[in-house]
C-alpha cells in the first residue's frame, strides 16, 4: 500500500496508529534520518502504551558537532507556532521519554543511512500475520515526514503487514542493529580539534535537555543580536585576505592602546568602508574618536592607501602630534598621513608654498587609492559652500579609488541636509549610489520624505523621539545604519563594565548680571544704548536709489525677492552680517565687559573711518573706496564664510550716484554718537579696574564675575587636593583678560590658549604650538598617557602611584621633560580652541565663564576632562550665568533679536531663501530652541545627563551599538551562541521605570521561509516584533525594541512557571497574539461609519505597495514571486525564533 505525507485519506502517523490498534502489545523498530520533538511525542502517544521496546536507529545524527549543523537543529524542526511556545514543556517529555530503559538508541556515525523505516513486531499469539506491519520510504520521524504538518516536500512509502516482505525487512534492521558501524556512543569534537566519545542516548537527551533551560533576557537579547548580526560581525572571518589585513592592524602600537568598544569600533568602520567606501564616526564627546580613527588609517596605510585629513585649523597639533617623528606613544606605527584645514578648501590656498614643497600634487589626484578623513565634518554640512564644493569636485571625484571616514558630532542641528551633504561626500554625490548594495533608488527622494517627516514632528510640543523614529521609511534605517557608528556613553558603560568614567559632581551655577558700566544697572538698559543701524557695515545698503528701497521693501514683505541671484545680493548679505553682529554684542556682552568694551570700541573705530572717507570725498572729491573689518572670530568666520567673502569694495560716488550721501552719513553719525556713550562709560569702569590692583585686597573687584571666579578658585582646595582646572571662555578678549587679571591678583602658574597660540605667566611670550605647555598642564596625560616610555617598568598598578615613580624615574634620563615637570601650569585659560579633541584629565574641573548658546559646546568642554581612564574620582563644573536666573538668560536672545527687528534700514521682513543657511539662521527653528532650553536647564543640576537632552542625533539612526554589543560577547561566548537552539525563551517584569511606553505582550523574532531541517542558511526576512493580547505592536520598529531589550538585558527571569510547564490556556494566550498579529499583516478589519466590518490591505501589503512605487529591486523581485502577502504572512511559513514575554 503506497502511503504519503499528503494524502487526505490518510497519511503516514494514520496508518501506523490504525494498524497499531489491532495489535495489545509489541516492539517497534524505527530507522529515521533524525526525529523532531513533536514528532517523536506524538508517536510516542500512540504508540507507548503498547510498546514494550523501542530500538531507534538514527542515520543522519551522524557527523561530528563542528559543522553547521548541530543534532539540536534537528531534533526541534518543524514545529508549528503552538508547539514552539511549548517547546520547553514537549522537551522535558520528551527527556523522560528517551530516559526509559525500554528505549535502545543506536547511530551510524560516521556513515549514513538514507533508509526509513517503521516495523512493529506484535507480542500477540493470535493473527500475527495481521498485526505485524512494516513501513518503509522517505518519511522521518518528523512532523512534516509522518504528515502532521504540511510541507513542500512529498515523501512516499510502502506499507505492508506480516508476510514474507515483512520478514525481510525486519531481518535487515536486525542485521542493521548489529552492524559494527551501529555505534551506541557518539564522537565529540572540542575547539580545539579534540574528540571524546560519550554515550549516544544520554548525548541526545543533554541536547534536548538545553531546551527546558532556565534561559534569562540576557540569553535572548544576545540570541536575537546572533541572528541579526553574527554575519556583519564575523565579515572578516568570511573574507580572508580582510582577515589577514585585519589581524596586521592588530599587532599596531595604535590599535592595542585602544579600549576594547574602540576596537570594536575601527573594525566596523573598515567593514563599512570595504562594503560602501565610505563611513560616518558619530561617537559622543570623549570616547576617543581620535585614536579610533587613527587606527582606521593605520589599517589603511598597511594597504598602501595615501592617507588624507582635513580637519579645522584649531585641531592642528592635536593630529600633528601623532604623525612619525614626533615622539608619540605610536612612533613605532609610523603614522603617516598628509594635514590640511577646512579652510585650505580653495585653488590657491591647497597650493600654499609649503603644501607644494610637500608634494606637487596639491589636490591629491593621482592613481594611489585614497583614505580621506575628514575631522568635525558637519562644518562642511553646507553643500552650497565653496569649500564643500572644491573637495567634492576637485578631490574626491576627481580619484578613482577613494574611500572617506568622516568624524562628525554627534547631534543633528536643525535638519536631515547635515546628514544628507554628508553622505553627499561619501557617494561622490551619486544619487544612486546604494541602488545594489541597499536597493535604494534615490537618495534625494528618501532624505526628502525624511526631512518632511521631521519637520512635522518638530513643530509638535515635547513630541518623543519615538513618534519620530517611527514615521521614518525602514530604507533609510538601513541606509544610515550601513554607514554610521555612533555610540554613547550610556551604550558603551552597558556593554563595558570594566570602563573607569570620574563621577561628576553636580555643578555649581553662579548667577552675575555682568556689571560693565557704573551707571547702568540692568541688562535691558545696557541694550538699550545699542546703536540703532551699524550702517558702517551697511553700504549697499545706500547705493539702491529710493525707489529700488522702496521696491525692496515691498518684495520683502512678501517674503520673496525678484532680484538678481540671492547669494550674489549684497544688501541682503550686509543685512544679515549685522544682524550677526548685534548677536555677537550680546555674547561679548555676556562673557565680558572688557570684550564688549574691545569689540565696541573695534566697531567705533570702523564707523569714524568710514566717516571720515566720507568727509574727504565730500572736501577733495577722491575716489574713496569702503572695506569692511570682520568683527568676528576664527569659529564665527568659518561658520559665515559663505557670507563674508567675495564682497565687492563700495565706491563713495555710488552711494553719492543714488542721492544717499548724506543719509549714510547721518546714519553714521547716530551710532557713532550710541557707540561712544557706551565707550565712554566703559573707559571710566576699565580705569576702576586697573585701581583695583594697587589694593590690598587684591580678592575684591567691582567686576563682579570676575570676584567670584576669583572666590571659586580660592575655595577649590575646600574639596578637592587637585590644583588643575579649566576656564573655558568663548573669546579671546575674555581669556587674556582673564589671564592678566589673575596673573595680578596672586594667582600663578596660568597659561592662555587660543587660536593664535598660547602664553604663561612664566615669561608672557606668545608661542604658535601650545602643546607643549598642554604637556605642563596635563603631564599624567600628555607625557605619561600618550607617550610610550619602553625603558621605564614598575610592578605599581595604581596609575597615579605608577605615575609618581614615572616622574622620578624620567627627570633622570630627558631634561626636557624634566624641565616641563618643574615648571607647571595649574591653571589654563581657553578659548574653544581647546573645547574639542584634547585629553586633558589631569584637571578635575572645568569653569564656564560664559554659556555657549550651542550648549552642545559645554558638553565638548567638559569632555576634555570628563574621560575613560580619568585619574579623578570625581570631577566638578562650575557655570557663570549672566542673568539672576535661568529663565531671565534664556530671554537673553529674544530681547536682542528684538532691538534688531528695529532696524529702520532695509525693512521689517528677512529674506528667508538667501541661502540653506541662511533661511535656517534666520528662521524660529522651535526644536532647536526647545532643545537648547533643556540643555540649559538641565546643565543647572547635572552634566552627567547633557548629552541625553540632545534629543535626537547621530546614536539614533544607528544599530552599531548592537553589533558591537554582539562582538564582545562573542570574544567571550561565541561558541555558546553558535549553539543555542531555535525556540528558547525568557520573561521579564514590566516595569515602567525601564521604559514607560512598554506594555505586558511578547517580544517574538521570527524568520521566513520556515527553516528546514538539515539546513543552516540564513533566514530571507527577519522581524522583530513586540506586539499586544491583540496583536497590536507596541513599537513600531527594530530600534526601538532592540534598545528596550538592552534596558533589560539584566533582568532577572520572571513570570515564565506557566509557559514552562505548557499550561495550554497560555500558551493558546500568546499564540493568539501572535496568530492576529500575522493575519494583520495579510488583512485589516476596519469599521465604516455605518458599522459594517470589512478586510482591507493589510500592513504587509500596504508595505510592498510602497516599496514598488520607490521602485524596490526586492519588491519587484517579490511581485514575480506568485506568493502573496497572504500566503507570505502565513504563520506556517514562519519560525518562531526566540521570545520574550513581558508581564506585570
């Protein structure tokens, strides 16, 4: 009789049990390739209570444990969605099943046997003939095999009872079970190549026992990172000339210096550059960017790559420092990689003498691969810019092979364009550059619909960063995950628990309106006497005759302007440098009134020679030409560079042309008459000051912020032994105030840094290379840390201790060094020129003396002492704010950006398309605003916390976080993870505190098409779900569940007693949620308004519906396919993975 595993009548478990009935007692005698669980139970069910012996012989359980494949793959195949989520409870009886002693188990290892058979043997006196039955062909004891489920395969056997064919079968097993290939013990391979034999039956029950486990969160976190990541992890593993590339890079000074997350860190972005040729290094201020970076190049430099950074000017020496030849702690690495600025960006200045000296292909281009690193690239984020658009198009289009690292911050300003023109850079502005290797079409339309998404999310109040991620196409997930590596400090100290961060003191917050007139008493009043137009910075302004400025005007207050081309409209330019100015003012204002007096003073200077061009043009009729002096700093003309160069010099008779002379002069006349007031008032304030210092006590000023930086100073060593600390000023007026009025009052031992250089109060010369003196500030750090001393051995541990005898030890063999230890710097004045890429955490303390209106800036300021591997325990920040409160400084900007809408001069509506820039400059962006509000607020009670209330950045568009998780604990397990089985699960307490959006439901990962048995390959589509009673998704996406299970990783088991013994009412519980959940995605029932019921698309379709209209290469491809979302969303064609209850 023919018998398959289709047939409606009956199929193969049919036939066995109806033979079986005819017979009360017997052996059975079964060849199977290998069984599953719940085909074994089932048997097992109707067959145990007449069967007094078992003798199974498993042919295909054979090979030894090292390949893919392992028995437990096998032995848990097949299973459908109710059987998975009880799978602990079926192996346990599974265990007690196998432990009978009435069951023999055999194997064939190491041969197989392709044979499969079921024979019974009755123990009857009566009708044998009858009773006896055989089964023989391709089904296994499997749920698909023996028809219990339906599979694509189709088995087909012979079945017969006792006569002669019966005989010959049985005898051919018998002879089969004496085999001496038919072993009962079983080969183990270790590792190591090792083989030790174990007894087959109890290595079977060992593996099934895995199964009922008490497996934690922990084990399933790491169980759903294996099957999403393990691929991207072990890519080197799987590319052997990557792997030998890789395993040179780790024998290098650099990458052995690194942190362990670090190295993980370098790795990854390799991967990424090999894949894509390009990356992004988003980690968070003060988790090393620099060396890990500097390892990427060193990989790169092994491979004959021409090795090239671009960074800003300020940053110079902090890479200089480690190139060959100077002494850094990587000598040995022979770093060598060619240095220019963002602002060499431009024909002539890439051909400055010393660059050509340096080689003759200035740009770059030649035939050598190329590694372009490009530190802080989000100030080239404007794509609009000369300087962008010189290193697009001269440099990297102009190589053939290049690949580009770009190290950016973390945050995101104000729109997707900072990601967008990023990328730009690393796809040679190809807008399908990711059309194969990500299956995106159009790069533009993506970040397009992005940035449509984030726009609308930033106009709703408080809105979470969840309600963002969620709306966002899952293409542009891949996209930036693909090319980013961002972690934060939170990620790494959850992964890393051997990390040494100082613990941060919550920071003191002095409250000083700035007093910097005697006469006035309130910053209202100061601003007040602002002078009104700054018309010496406006001269375009006057040549427009009156009826262009009336016309203007008009354009203007519709918001659009029909000129020439906006970015070559010089009005509109001066207009919007002016308006920087006032903000400028009121920074200066706010650090000091000795750089509000100099700046006041700069810009009265300018408006008297203008006037006074004027007054000889009007007496001798020359041919007077106006130029403009920048008010602004190194930082300020790199950021507003697009509006301060190209500008056209004014002729004096074109102003005079438009009959605006003597307009322009009375507009002069009226600020010069405000800027003296202000000058004057604080000529005599400057004259108190300098008083100050033939006084006895030398502690008190009528600078009042400068008395109390003076008090904080003085009252450090109350709590701390340390004398090093920081003063972070934004201008260099401040600073060198700063640094003469301490140098006067008692205090020494200081220096001053800024772009222009450095000096100390042990000779006051100005010196361009400021780091030696940060070796005097920082020596643990910068001569001990960072620079490799081979001769010097301790068997000290402790750094600082390891550190003191260094000390002893080095004044003996380098008198340079000894010379910079016998002349320190306690005390260090500097500009932002120092707020980024230093180590200097021999201080344990960092002064604000005034508030960036970037608070991102004061998180930079504190990464200079707030490090991994800090020698303080605790660190301490002290913020001087220039208003009684938070909420009066916060008004700061607003009341300023009022007294600028009062200009009387060009009318009372910006242009708001001038440029990118521009319209994002002179626009109310309310996000940024609500961010830079909590980031204040918050820098009031803690810096620990800061970089969390940036709200949404770089970390957030990134799983790296989780694939470098993975990869350290796969050093330390990997061959644990390699083996855990398909089906496990845990439990977890719900608790709001952990995340206050989570709900009790399952957190399943399944996998499609189902995965057969003997197969190893990688699931086609994976999804990780975290779904209601209902089957309703509690997140929407990946991220955002992978971040929740990193939360709770640690948890301990919980609420998983019911589930372990496969109580059926819950297991029916979640296998309800899980069955709605699928036939959401084929179908949606919705109610109309007459409530009537009906099917529509469901999620799944409506998905594929718009991946085809982007264009989809995998849509298209799944659209040839004849499955349809239904068929695909079947929940048979899916395996439940692993899982993860949440219950109260």
């Amino acid at each position: 009789m023919l018998v398959d595993n289709h047939s409606k009548s009956k199929k193969v478990y049919n036939w066995i049990e109806e033979n079986l009935t005819f017979s009360s007692s017997g052996d059975f005698s079964i060849v199977t390739g290998f069984f599953t669980i719940g085909a074994l139970l089932y048997f097992v069910k109707i067959t145990n209570d007449k069967i007094a012996q078992y003798r199974i012989i498993l042919g295909d359980i054979t090979q030894r444990d090292t390949i893919e494949i392992s028995s437990l793959d096998l032995l848990n195949a097949d299973l459908s969605l109710e059987k998975a989520l009880k799978l602990k409870s079926l192996a346990k009886e599974a265990v007690a099943f196998l432990k009978l002693d009435k069951v023999a188990l055999k194997t064939l290892e190491p041969n197989f046997c392709h044979a499969k058979v079921y024979i019974h043997k009755t123990h009857d006196k009566e009708l044998v003939e009858h009773k006896n039955f055989f089964l023989s062909g391709s089904s296994n004891l499997t749920e698909a095999g023996i028809g219990l489920k339906t599979s694509d395969n189709f088995e087909l056997n012979i079945g017969g009872l006792g006569d002669t064919q019966y005989e010959a079968i049985l005898d051919w097993f018998n002879a089969l079970w004496e085999h001496p290939k038919a072993h009962t013990e079983k080969y183990l391979t270790d590792e190591q190549g090792k083989e030790t034999k174990v007894d087959f039956k109890e290595y079977l029950i060992q593996e099934i026992a895995k199964l009922f486990k008490d497996f934690l969160p922990k084990d399933i976190y790491y169980k759903i990172l294996f099957e999403y990541f393990a691929k991207d992890v072990q890519l080197s593993i799987n590319n052997p000339d990557l792997a030998r590339s890789i395993d040179r890079l780790k024998s290098s000074e650099i990458y052995n210096a690194l942190y362990e997350f670090q190295q993980k860190g370098a790795e990854s972005l390799i991967r990424k550059l090999e894949q894509f040729k390009g990356a992004i290094l988003a980690d968070a201020v003060g988790l090393g960017k620099t060396w890990t970076a500097l390892a990427v190049m060193k990989f790169y430099q092994n491979r004959d790559y021409d090795v090239v950074l671009f960074c800003p000017k300020k940053l110079h020496y902090n890479w200089l420092k480690y190139k060959v030849r100077h002494n850094s702690r990587f000598e040995a690495d022979r770093l060598n990689f060619a240095i220019r600025f963002h602002t060499d960006l431009d024909e002539n200045l890439m051909q400055k003498p010393h660059y050509k000296e340096d080689r003759q292909d200035y740009n770059f281009v030649n035939n050598t691969p190329k590694l372009i690193v490009i530190d802080e690239s989000h100030n080239l984020r404007n794509d609009k810019s000369k300087r962008f658009q010189y290193l697009l198009e001269e440099i990297i289009k102009k190589n053939k092979e290049v690949k580009i690292l770009l190290l950016s911050a973390t945050p995101i300003n104000n729109s997707f364009k900072d990601i967008r023109n990023q990328i730009k850079l690393l796809t040679k502005d190809n807008n399908a550059a990711f059309k194969e290797s990500l299956d995106i079409e159009n790069l533009y339309y993506l970040f397009n619909k992005t940035t449509n998404h984030f726009n609308r999310w930033q106009e709703k109040k408080n809105a979470p960063i969840t309600e963002l991620t969620r709306s966002f196409d899952p293409f542009f997930y891949k996209l930036t995950d693909s090319l980013i590596v961002a972690r934060t400090r939170k990620m790494i100290i959850g992964q890393q628990h051997n990390l040494s961060f100082p613990i941060k003191a919550k920071p003191q917050n002095k409250y000083i309106t700035p007093k910097i007139m005697l006469e006035v008493d309130s910053l209202d009043e100061l601003i007040h006497k602002f002078p009104p137009i700054l018309s010496g910075y406006q001269p375009n302004y006057y040549t427009l005759t009156s009826d262009e400025r009336t016309q203007r005007r008009r354009d203007e207050k519709k918001g659009v302007y029909s000129g020439e081309n906006i970015l070559e409209d010089d009005v509109a330019r001066d207009r919007f440098l002016v308006k920087m100015m006032y903000i400028l003012l009121l920074k200066r204002l706010e650090s000091s009134w000795y750089s509000f007096h100099t700046t006041v003073n700069k810009i009265l200077q300018h408006h008297q020679n203008v006037l006074s061009k004027i007054e000889n043009y009007q007496k001798y009729k020359s041919c007077e030409t106006l130029s403009q002096n920048s008010m602004f700093t190194d930082d300020e003309e790199e950021d507003l560079q697009e509006y301060t160069i190209g500008k056209r010099e004014i002729k004096l008779s074109d102003i005079e042309n438009a009959g605006n002379l003597t307009l322009f002069e009375k507009s002069l006349k009226r600020d010069i008459s405000k800027l003296k007031g202000l000058s004057k008032g604080m000529d005599y304030f400057s004259e108190v000051i300098a008083q100050e210092l033939e006084d006895d006590n030398l502690s008190k000023s009528s600078d009042t912020k400068l008395q109390e930086l003076i008090k904080v100073l003085q009252q450090k060593s109350e709590y701390s032994h340390n004398p090093k600390v920081i003063i972070f000023t934004t201008y260099r007026d401040t600073a060198q105030y700063l640094f003469d009025q301490l140098s006067a009052r008692g205090f020494s031992k200081i220096a001053m840094i800024s772009g222009e250089g450095a000096i100390t109060d042990y000779n006051g010369e100005l010196v361009k290379n400021f780091e030696p003196i940060l070796e005097r500030f920082a020596p643990f750090t910068k001569l001990f840390t960072e620079r490799k001393w081979e001769e010097f051995s301790s068997d000290i541990q402790d750094p600082i201790k390891r550190f003191e005898a260094w000390k002893e030890w080095v004044v003996t063999i380098d008198k340079k060094v000894e010379q910079q230890l016998q002349t320190p710097i306690d005390i260090l004045i500097a500009t932002d020129a120092l707020s980024e890429g230093q180590n200097l955490q021999d201080a344990d303390m960092v002064i604000n003396y005034d508030i960036h209106w970037n608070p991102v800036r004061a998180i930079q300021r504190v990464g200079r002492i707030d490090r991994i591997g800090s020698p303080n325990q605790q660190v301490y920040t002290v913020n001087f704010w220039p208003a009684p409160n938070i909420n009066d400084y916060l008004n700061l900007q607003t009341r300023i950006e009022k007294r600028m809408a009062a200009m009387k001069v060009v009318g009372s509506e910006d242009i708001k398309d001038f440029t990118e820039n521009y319209a994002e400059i002179a626009t109310d962006e309310t996000l940024e605003e609500r961010q830079n509000r909590k980031m204040l607020e918050q820098m009031q009670e803690s810096i620990d916390d800061l970089e969390d209330e940036k709200s949404f950045g770089f970390d957030d568009l990134s799983l790296e976080n989780f694939r470098q998780d993975l990869a350290l604990e796969l050093d330390q397990r990997r061959r644990y993870y390699e083996q855990l089985p398909n089906g496990i699960f845990s439990g977890i307490a719900l608790s709001s505190t952990d995340e206050p959006q989570a709900k009790e439901g399952i957190i399943a990962l399944i996998g499609s098409p189902v995965r057969k048995a003997k197969e190893r390959k990688d699931y086609k589509h994976l999804r990780l779900i975290y779904i209601d009673s209902q089957g309703t998704e509690v997140f929407l996406n990946e991220s955002e569940i992978l971040n929740y299970l990193a939360k709770i990783k640690n948890a301990p088991r919980y609420g998983c007693e019911k589930l372990d013994i496969g109580e059926e009412e819950v297991v029916k519980h979640y296998a309800n949620a899980l069955s709605k959940w699928f036939e959401q995605q084929q179908a949606l029932v919705v109610v109309d308004g007459e409530g009537h019921t009906k099917k529509v698309a469901g999620k799944a379709s409506l998905d594929m519906l718009d991946q085809l209209s982007k264009g989809r290469k995998n849509a298209i491809e799944g659209m040839k396919n004849t499955q349809t979302m239904g068929t695909k969303y079947n929940k048979d064609n899916w395996d439940l993975i692993t899982w993860l209850i949440v219950k109260k």
